[in-house]
C-alpha cells in the first residue's frame, strides 16, 4: 500500500554535534526549527531501535500495558491516519535519496512519498496528510487552505488525482506554518484529538501532527505525533526524548511544555481543524 506521489515545503537551520571518542563530527541541518530541544534523555532506548520495520501501518504500533486506543468513527481522519502503511525500512531519506543525518528521532517511517524537489516539509506534510483524507472521502469541496495574506486555495472542478496534485503543489508554495496557524481554530491541550496539531507559525516555524492516541481505564491519555522537516523528508513517527519506556508515545499531561526530538512546543500552539 503507497500513498500517491506529490510534492511539499519550510524553512530554517540548525547544528546538530554528534561526538563520538575524541573526534567532534558537525551535521549541519537544514530545518523547521528554532527551538532546539533539550538533549535526548532515551540515547540507550533510540540507539538500539531496529532499522527494520515490523509493523505494517501505524494503527499497528504495540501499546504500553493496559492501553487501549481510543474509539474512532469509521469515516473519520483518525481512522485514515490509523490505516497509513509503514515502510520496512525504518530509516528517514531526504528528497534526493540521501540519508537524513539525524536517524534517531523516529520510530517509523510512513509509507508515503517525499517526491523529488525539496518541497515536502512541515507544514506541508501536514496539509498533505489532511488533504489526502479528505480526497480519499471525496469530500472535494472541504479540501482549502489560506496563505498568510489571506487568499483561498480551493480544489475545484474537474476533480481527478493529476488536477489535485497540482493544486498540492500551488498550496505547498503559498501556504506554511503561518498561515496555517491562523487557519485552524486554537485547542485546549487536555482536549486534544487525533489529527489536531501542535504548530508555530513564523518563518520560520514548525508543526506536527497528532497520528493516533489510547487511554487506559484510569483515564490517562497518549499519543503518537508526526512530522516532516527540512530538507525535504519522509513522514516519520517520532520518538518521545524525555522517556524511553513510554516512547514513542507522548503522556497526555498538564505539563506546558512539549518536547520532541528536534523541536520545543507550548501547550497553547495545539490546534484543531
């Protein structure tokens, strides 16, 4: 199963070291960053994750003990992400088929196209995976976003894939973190639900994607999150940093402050469609 080819876009730059003995080895990383995280607390737990995928879409990814995930309508944005493929191999590639220099930030890679041009990042993966939902349910009317001037980008008719992809790519280069950040409508965080998302709009700025999410009979809540970045990149699960047993699932808490591998997040950036 493989999600149809088409193209996206972000911005920003930062230096990654990686130490390893004596020597000091700089990765400079072109990304949707400018809130660095702080220094990954899980090294033992990411460094000896597989390389080779087990799971073949993300409603597959095991559960910690006594979680369940939580119920969802057939028709629904969480059910579509919960059925997106996984590919085998687990390592994150750059548009031009090169290596991602920072390989410990992600659990899986979903199974769909990065494309060939350095478009598909942040926020742009974020559009597509809503967009993509929203073509699968033939829902063509709903499929809109706004560039930061305020102009709508409709899909209109004829519909068909090739006409759809093109309009990707229109909206991939007028529209980005802020302009999404003012399209969608602020969330509470304890009110979170799959396909809202935690985004910074700016420019540069960030976002990532609520995938999936369980509880268990106390009511405690998790979640899977999901990003691109840049340069131009496979969809990649994340890993949860801040701790190892849990990952890649993130508490769903009071805390204010929400730490992945590669960005900071407020609890007040979480937003819904």
């Amino acid at each position: 199963m493989h999600i149809y080819t088409i193209f996206t876009k972000c911005s920003k730059i930062t230096f990654m070291y990686l130490i390893t003995g004596a020597s000091l080895i700089i990765f400079l990383l072109v990304a949707c960053t400018g809130n660095p995280s702080p220094k990954n607390q899980s090294a033992a737990f990411q460094v000896s994750r597989p390389f080779a995928n087990v799971f073949s879409s993300l409603g597959e990814i095991p559960l910690p003990d006594g979680f369940s995930r939580t119920s969802v309508d057939a028709a629904s944005f969480a059910w579509w992400l919960r059925k997106l493929p996984l590919k085998s191999d687990n390592t994150v590639y750059l548009y031009n088929g090169a290596p991602k220099p920072n390989q410990q930030a992600q659990f899986a890679v979903l199974d769909v196209s990065v494309g060939d041009r350095d478009l598909q990042q942040c926020a742009d993966a974020v559009m597509r995976l809503r967009a993509e939902y929203l073509y699968a349910q033939e829902r063509f009317e709903s499929i809109n976003f706004t560039d930061n001037e305020g102009g709508v980008y409709q899909f209109d008719e004829p519909y068909s894939r090739p006409r759809f992809d093109k309009y990707l790519q229109r909206v991939f280069g007028m529209c980005g973190t802020a302009s999404l950040s003012k399209q969608m409508k602020q969330v509470y965080l304890r009110e979170m639900n799959v396909g809202d998302v935690f985004i910074k709009g700016g420019f540069p700025g960030h976002a990532v994607i609520v995938v999936d999410m369980a509880k268990n009979r106390m009511g405690k809540k998790i979640y899977l999150l999901a990003q691109s970045y840049m340069p131009a990149q496979d969809i990649h699960i994340l890993n949860n940093p801040n701790d190892g047993a849990l990952s890649p699932w993130y508490e769903l808490n009071d805390e204010t402050s929400i730490i992945t591998p590669e960005y900071r997040f407020t609890s007040s950036q979480l937003k819904t469609w």
